[in-house]
C-alpha cells in the first residue's frame, strides 16, 4: 500500500510499519508501527534496552530491517542508504552530544550545511541557527571541545537544523545535562520544530522533560509498541507510567 504524498506542508509525514529488526540473533523490534503527522513532536518513551537507539538507527539507516518499511511522505525508504535518507530531510541527531571535536562551532554548523545548501542559503541557514541558540552564537570561534555538555547537544542539534530536515530524530538528547540546561534544550527543540513545521521523534529516558514538550508519546517495551497517546493522557496514567516509565 502506498500513503499519499502529503500536500500543504513542508511533509515530513512517517509511517513505520511491522518493523522486525535485529543483530543477528533473535530480534530486538517485533512488529513496530505507527504514523507520525508532519509538524507532529513525538516522544519515544522506553525502559533500558527497549529498543530506542535500534529504532532511530533503523529509520535513518544505519541498521537494516528483516521485514517491514519506512515511509517518508509516502515514499519508501527501506532500501536508501543513509545519505539518500539524509537527502530527503531526514536528520538524526545519535546519542552523545557528536561534534566534531577539533574544529569550531561555527566551521561544525557550515559542515552540516555543505550539502544542503551553497552560498548565501548556506550562510543564511547557519544565521538562523545562531538566532535560535544564543548561547552557539557567543562560541561560535571556541572549538567543539572545549564546549560544555549544553553546549555541544546545542551544537549536534545546529548541526542537524542547518540542513532543513523534515524529520529529525533525537537519541536521548537530554543524557548527562543539569537540569536547567535539559528544560532549555527542550524548549528550544520546540520551538524550532513549531517554527519550521518540523516533525520530530525524540527518544528519551527523561519522560517528563520529553512529554513536557511532546504532542503525543510512543512506548517501547522489549521492542513493541505497547502505548501510543497524547502525551498529556501518558503522564495522566499512573499504571503505564509505573510498570513501563519508571515513576
Ligand atoms: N549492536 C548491537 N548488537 C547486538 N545487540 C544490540 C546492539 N545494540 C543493541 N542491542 C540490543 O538490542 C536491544 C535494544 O537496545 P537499544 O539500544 O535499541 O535500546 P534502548 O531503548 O535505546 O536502550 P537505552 O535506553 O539503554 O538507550 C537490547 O537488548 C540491546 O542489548
Ligand atoms: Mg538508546
């Protein structure tokens, strides 16, 4: 079956279905679906070895599926490699807060740049990052390693922003951040995602600060799906919360 391309929007529509990955062995998703609208802020919610990071992986094509597909506007991408994923607006943003490390913020924001745009839109992609992260437009000359934690998710964030994806996927994000520096993060995740009609599917252990921005929340456990609601009725239910979140 083949989706419509989604018209009156910058697209960014994902339907996953009946997924079943694994590493060799037996595997670790059974069966995956669900749809994601454009503009839509996704949690990806899960215990420890859930699946997350296989999924995320997965999507961008850096793991193969033994079954199921992927769909980006209704366009299959099972079968692209990873840079043709990239080429239709898919970002991933893996966990670890990856920059690269000896050169500087601004030459890591135009390195994501490079193969989207040339020229002025280049430089006006990278404009607009720095508007959105203040904090990156103070540093931009300081090098990717001598960034805090904040600073470096902000800049692997930049740097997946800069070349316009329709859907960006974010591997825990929030890992090893205070705080006030997660609670920032997110609203600007936010907003960023608000202002540019972005889709987003972020995987995250911390499930308040996720569905404190998140228009509805997907939980994994032992690789299936076993919820999918707005994020407001997941941080109601005090028994998923207890038996699949943790709190
Ligand atoms: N490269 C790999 N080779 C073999 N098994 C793997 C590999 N990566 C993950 N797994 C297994 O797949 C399962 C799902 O792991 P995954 O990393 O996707 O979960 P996760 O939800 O991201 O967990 P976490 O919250 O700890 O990041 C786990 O049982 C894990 O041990
Ligand atoms: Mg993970």
């Amino acid at each position: 079956m083949t989706a419509p391309a989604v018209t009156g929007t910058r697209g960014g529509a994902l339907a996953i279905d009946a997924l079943t990955v694994g590493y060799g062995g037996a595997p670790v998703l059974h069966g995956v679906g669900f749809d994601l609208a454009p503009g839509e802020v996704v949690a990806l919610l899960g215990a420890n070895g859930a699946g997350k990071t296989t999924l995320l992986r997965t999507i961008a094509g850096l793991v193969a599926p033994a079954s199921g597909d992927i769909r980006l506007d209704g366009r299959d991408l099972t079968a692209l490699r990873t840079e043709d994923r990239a080429r239709r607006g898919l970002a991933l943003v893996p966990e670890g807060q990856s920059v690269v490390a000896e050169l500087t913020v601004d030459e890591n924001l135009h390195l994501g740049a490079l193969w989207r745009h040339r020229g002025a839109a280049r430089e006006r992609a990278v404009a607009d990052v720095y508007e959105m992260f203040e904090p990156l437009a103070r540093r931009r000359t300081s090098a990717g390693h001598q960034l805090s934690g904040g600073e470096r998710q902000m800049l692997a964030l930049g740097r997946a922003l800069v070349a316009d994806p329709v859907l960006l996927a974010l591997d825990e994000p929030s890992l090893g951040l205070a705080p006030l520096v997660v609670a920032h993060l997110m609203s600007t995740l936010r907003d960023a995602a608000s202002s540019r009609g972005l889709t987003v599917l972020l995987a995250e252990q911390n499930v308040t600060s996720a569905l404190s921005i998140a228009d509805r929340g997907i939980v994994l456990d032992l690789g299936r799906v076993v919820a999918d609601a707005s994020a407001a009725a997941l941080a109601a239910d005090d028994t998923l919360r207890h038996a699949y979140l943790g709190f």
